[in-house]
C-alpha cells in the first residue's frame, strides 16, 4: 500500500492517515495523534528540520548499523487499535519489531522501505466503530452513515498537493 494522505476526521477533528492499494480499489483509514502524523507529514512534503526529529535518527541509527528495513506490516486490528511490524534485515538477521502503525509509516517512508497490510486488517477496518466527540462513547447510527459516506467519496485530490 501507500500513504494516499493525511486528513482530518471529520467527526473528531483527529489526524487520519489514509492507505491506498496498488490498483486505488481500497483504502485504509488509521487514525493516529497529531506530532504523528506531523511526522509523516514533514516526510511527505521532504521538508528538513535543523535537527533529526525522532523518525530520523531511527533512520540513522538502523543505516549506519548498515542494517535495513524489509517493509512494515499493519497485521492486526483489535479493539479499534491498530498494530505493526517492522522487519529489519541486520547482518542476515530478521527482525520483527513491534510498532504503531503510525511510527512504522514515518520509519517505511524515510527508509523507502514497502508499506503491507494484512487482510484480515482490511476486512475488519469496515466494521470499524466510528470515533465520535466523546472517546467513552459509540458513535450514532447517523454519524456512522456521515463518515461511511465521507470515506466512500474521499479522492485524492481531497488531500492536497502531497509531492
């Protein structure tokens, strides 16, 4: 998959990355915190900063350890929580470390490394519950209609100039 972009919820105001397959047919939403998707974001427009920001000094450390990433792997969805792999290559050694889909991202597109998904992933992200204002609630059957028809008309475009 790759990063398609970054949009708000539009029911939470919370930063969502949105995932496409090769072929446009799926997407993925995965909702993650703001100095994440800042994260992704400042990597997705090649913009530097005066000093490595935390996704770039794990870049250097795997890099001058003369180790790399293989891909990363959103493989499980539970609890509305999604999680990751990343497979390092260190001295024929594989590795598979445990991660948040978010950090994983911002690691695979430093490293030019493949973005995976898991399709048990894809397939349970549809019955996803829907975030709603209150983060100790369910979202309403309207609200859940409003975002299902949201993610359903969603173009890339809707993301703005990303190269």
């Amino acid at each position: 998959m790759k990063v398609e972009g970054l949009t708000l919820d539009p029911l939470t105001n919370m930063p969502i990355i949105i995932l496409k397959d090769a072929e446009g047919q799926r997407a993925l939403p995965i909702w993650v915190g703001f100095f994440e998707a800042n994260a992704i974001a400042l990597e997705i427009e090649k913009i530097s900063t005066p000093r490595p920001m935390t996704h770039d000094l794990m870049r250097n450390l795997i890099s001058d350890m003369k180790a790399e990433v293989k891909h990363i792997l959103v493989n499980e969805l539970k609890d509305n929580t999604f999680y990751a792999v990343i497979q390092l290559n260190s001295s024929g050694n594989v590795l598979n470390i445990d991660s948040r889909p978010s950090d994983a991202i911002a690691l695979a597109l430093r490293m030019k490394a493949p973005i995976f998904v898991e399709e048990k992933v894809i397939e349970a992200a549809k019955s996803l519950d829907i975030p709603s204002q209150d983060p100790n609630s369910k979202a309403d059957p309207k609200d859940s209609k409003q975002w299902k028809d949201w993610l359903d008309k969603i173009r890339p475009q809707d993301f703005g100039n990303l190269t």
